[in-house]
C-alpha cells in the first residue's frame, strides 16, 4: 500500500465530510483532494517527476493540506524546512536532499531570496502569495494516478539539529502508515467527523496525526501559531477530539487562568510527547482535562515505540513509578536498554535506549557514517539514556551528552528539573552542568517563575537537597521571567543556556 492510494479512497468515502479547517476556511474532503490534485499537477508543470524533492517552509494552513495531498499524487518526497531556522539551516536541508522546487510561505519569502543561485539542483522557488489561488485554480484536478510502489520514498525529515548539521530521516510510504498506525493503535478510534487540532506545523511533529486522521474520515484543524487561549477556544468551538502538544505547550496552558472548567467533552485523546514532561505539568494537564491524557516515546528516526494512556500512566503499581515514565512498549515495536558494549542490560539498569519499529526510517538520507553509527543490527540507537521496569514501563532518564558528571557521580538533569517544577512558582525550568574547580561540574538551574513570585536560589537548593540527596544540589540558581530558549520543535535547549558557562574551557566535562 501507499499514503496516496489511501487517502484517494477516503477522499471518495468521505468527499461531503469536513477534512481541512484553517480559520474561517473549511474544506471537504472533495475540495481538500481536487486542490491536492492541482498542486500535483502544477508541480509536474515545474517538471517535479517522481522520487523528486520538493522542499516547503511554511506554517499551518490550507496550502499546507494542498502540499501533504498534492505530494503524494505527484509522488514527490516532500522536505520540510524549519520556519525558526536560519538562511543556513534552509541551505542545507535543501542543498544535501537535491530538492528540485521549493514552496514558500509568503510570510517567508525574504529568507529564500537569492537561494536559486546558490543550489545549482533548486529549479524553481515558488512563494505562495495572493497569485498562488489563481495559479492553482489553471491546474486540471484529474488525477494523474501515478504508479506508487510502497518502497518509494514519501518524506525525508530532519532531526532538530541543535547542534551540527541536521540530519535527513528518509521514511517510505510503508514505513509512514507505520508509523501512524502505530501512533493510534492504543488511541480510542476516529469516527468519521472527529476533529484534530494541530497546533504545530504538519510539516513536522504534528503531521504524524493528519494521515491517520483523513484515512478515518476525520477533520484535521489547523492552527498557525501557538497562543493558549486561543488553543483553548478552538477546542470548545471545533469540539477537538484528538491533539498532540508537547510538554512546554502543555506547561502554558495549565498556567492560563481561564483553562479550568471549559467543555471538554468531545476531547478523546491528548498526546504529550516530544520531551519529557514534569510530574507537576502532568498531574495539572490531568486536573485541566480528565483522563483523556497520552503520552508518547520516539524519535524522528524511530517513532512511535512506547505509549500510555491516562490509566497506565497516573496509576499506583508494585515495581513501577508510571508517573515518571514515558510509556510501555507499543505491539509492533521492540524496546532495548544496551551498555557501552551495545549489549543488552537486565531490567532496571540505565542504559541506552534502542529500539526498532515497522515506522522507522529506512536511513540517513546520504549520510552513511551516521546510519553506521546509529543503526546496529536492524536497532536504531537513540542516544537517550533510559531504564526498562518488571511491568514494561520505560523511562528517559536523560540525554547521553546532558549527563552531568560532578565528583565521579552521574547526576541527570531531568532529575532536578522535575523537583523544581513542583514549585508553584516555577514556569519552567533547565538544569545543565558548568564548571566547577572542585568537583569538575556542577548542576547548575534556570528558573522561569510567575511575576508575583517568591521563590529563592535557597529554597531551589533546599528542594533538591531533600528530594535527591545534597550531591546533587544545583551549585548555582538563576531566577528570571525570561522564557527559556526552545528549538523549532518546542524543546527546551539546555545547550544555549550552558555555553557561555564553557567558553574558553576544551573540554566540555570534567574530572575532579
């Protein structure tokens, strides 16, 4: 089977259903596949052929409901850039992918200029401004029905890239209704009509939901910009049923004052992933919308591979701690913790995460150093440190290189950062290691608090001293209402914040 195969029967299934909302503008699936179909066929016209790349940078929106639909028709690879990455992020996406067109926002226009120039593959940039409704409407909507064989490629993503250049994560057409089929196979089903808000790009994170969404007849809403207020309202007004939001979204909705006693009764599922999540956001989401909550594991390049819903994850089990962990296994996915050694550890120990899925990627796009570094044995190797329990549960314990080595002890960031955000006053907050001329590193914690605020570098210090033991102790607090940096993908960047803390020192961890 292929993404394309699949979404024209459902277009026919369900032509007079809701499929795209943006705002004030709805599409049925009719209209969604007819203008999908006259992208496809404008693409051909700029001379995309199959297996091209088409690049795109753009936000949520009807033109990006045209490009997943008109992609798939044309049988082109799409690659989507990162809207809050720079000119040279977008240089390289584009450049090592060969991409032969690129789709741009008009709102994204000036980044692009000039890029003709500099990628000898890129034929054609075509902004989407006021003309792009008149180009497409010149486009016949007869579908080309072109041969789409389930190993050809359908999407190439890029990894965060918070540091280095990003690396390109190619999925087939097998492998991305994988991938989605996992994604809701624990999930309480689609009836046709649902509704699922995306609130980040479908171009990235959220887009693993709009596939498996339109196969089952549902309507997928699209909002262009994060702001929680509006996010609540659109969940009352569109009767949301399913949504993905990551752990900061999450964090600022539990922090408006008007989240508590909405209607959300059509709401189904809620899943969190993408980061790990605090006990505090979680049990405060929980009190916001019920027990409609789900939290996911995976990576880019092997996704999804763990999942719980609310009554796994805030249950009380001998041998278990669900509240900190990330899920249990998914049915069709195999989880593994590995030693330095890349052999597998007994339950309980920390070690590498490994895993591998029907939804993983098929490899680096032209990257075969880093496929033989990340891909052993047919195991993708996530480069989180993590643990498995008797019951199945799996937890991130934290990212390998955020490990904070103080006085010979392993502290993990994410340990602190889940006491600090128990405080009332606490918004948000980052751990990372800086020198120390003692003990080589020490924790150090940047708390973004509320404006009417209490909350003191002791009282920080004194939490973690109970909680976790005085060795690990932030050696230093900042207390600011400054939001922390984030990357495209709404993660937290520990790594912007610890640098200045490094300059001018080579190495990066320490000894006592």
């Amino acid at each position: 089977m292929d993404v394309c195969t699949l979404m024209r029967r459902a277009a026919q299934h369900y032509s007079g259903y809701d499929a795209i909302v943006h705002g004030s503008r709805r599409l049925t699936f009719a209209q969604a596949w007819q203008r999908g179909v006259r992208l496809a066929n404008g693409l051909r016209s700029l001379g995309v052929e199959p297996g091209d790349r088409v690049g795109v940078l753009e936000d949520n929106g009807i033109e990006a409901g045209d490009l997943f639909v008109g992609a798939a028709v044309a049988n082109a690879v799409r690659v989507p850039l990162y809207p809050r990455n720079g000119r040279d992020a977008h240089l390289h996406m584009l450049g090592h992918t060969n991409c032969k067109v690129l789709l741009v926002s008009a709102a994204y226009a000036h980044e692009v200029a000039g890029l003709t120039d500099e990628l000898p593959d890129l034929q054609h940039v075509f902004i989407r401004d006021e003309g792009y409704e008149s180009w497409l409407a010149q486009f016949s909507d007869v579908d080309p029905e072109i041969d789409i064989s389930p190993d050809d490629y359908f999407i190439i993503r890029h990894t965060g890239g918070t540091t280095g250049l990003s690396k390109g994560v190619a999925y087939t057409h097998k492998a991305w209704l994988a991938a989605g089929r996992d994604w809701f196979y624990t999930f309480p089903p689609v009836i046709p009509g649902d509704k699922c808000l995306h609130l980040g790009p479908i171009s990235h994170g959220s887009g693993y939901q709009f596939l498996p969404v339109w196969l089952s007849g549902g309507c997928n809403v699209m909002q262009d910009e994060f702001d929680p207020n509006q996010t609540l309202n659109l969940i009352e007004q569109e009767q949301i049923a399913y949504a993905f939001m990551v752990p900061t979204m999450v964090n600022a909705i539990v922090h408006d004052n008007s989240a508590r006693g909405r209607d959300y009764s059509a709401l189904k599922c809620l899943l969190i992933a993408a980061a790990p999540i605090a006990d505090a956001t979680a049990l405060a989401a929980r009190d916001v919308f019920g027990d409609v909550l789900y939290q996911g594991y995976g990576q880019t390049e092997v996704l999804p591979v763990a999942m719980m819903n609310s009554q796994q994850w805030f249950a009380t089990q001998s041998g278990s701690n669900p509240l900190r962990a990330c899920g249990l296994a998914l049915p069709f996915a195999e989880i593994e913790i590995w030693d330095e050694d890349n052999q597998p550890l007994p339950t309980d120990e920390v070690g590498e995460i490994v895993a591998k899925s029907d939804g993983m990627m098929s490899g680096f796009w032209n990257n075969p150093e880093a496929d033989a570094q990340r891909i052993v044995n047919g195991w993708i190797k996530t480069g989180d440190l993590g643990k498995l329990d008797r019951n199945g549960y799996l937890y991130i314990v934290d990212r390998a290189d955020d490990m904070i080595i103080s006085g010979g002890y392993n502290i993990w960031p994410a340990e602190l950062e889940n006491v600090i955000a128990s405080h009332a006053d606490v918004m948000e907050v980052a751990v990372f290691g800086i020198p120390h001329p003692r003990w080589g590193e020490t924790p150090f914690a940047v708390c973004v608090v509320k404006p009417e605020h209490t909350l003191t570098e002791e009282e920080v210090v004194s939490m973690v001293t109970d909680a976790l033991g005085s060795y690990k102790k932030p050696g230093g607090v900042e207390i600011t209402q400054t939001p922390l940096p984030k990357s495209p993908v709404g993660k937290i960047k520990r790594k912007d914040l610890r640098e200045p803390y490094w300059s001018g020192i080579e190495r990066r961890v320490s000894g006592s």
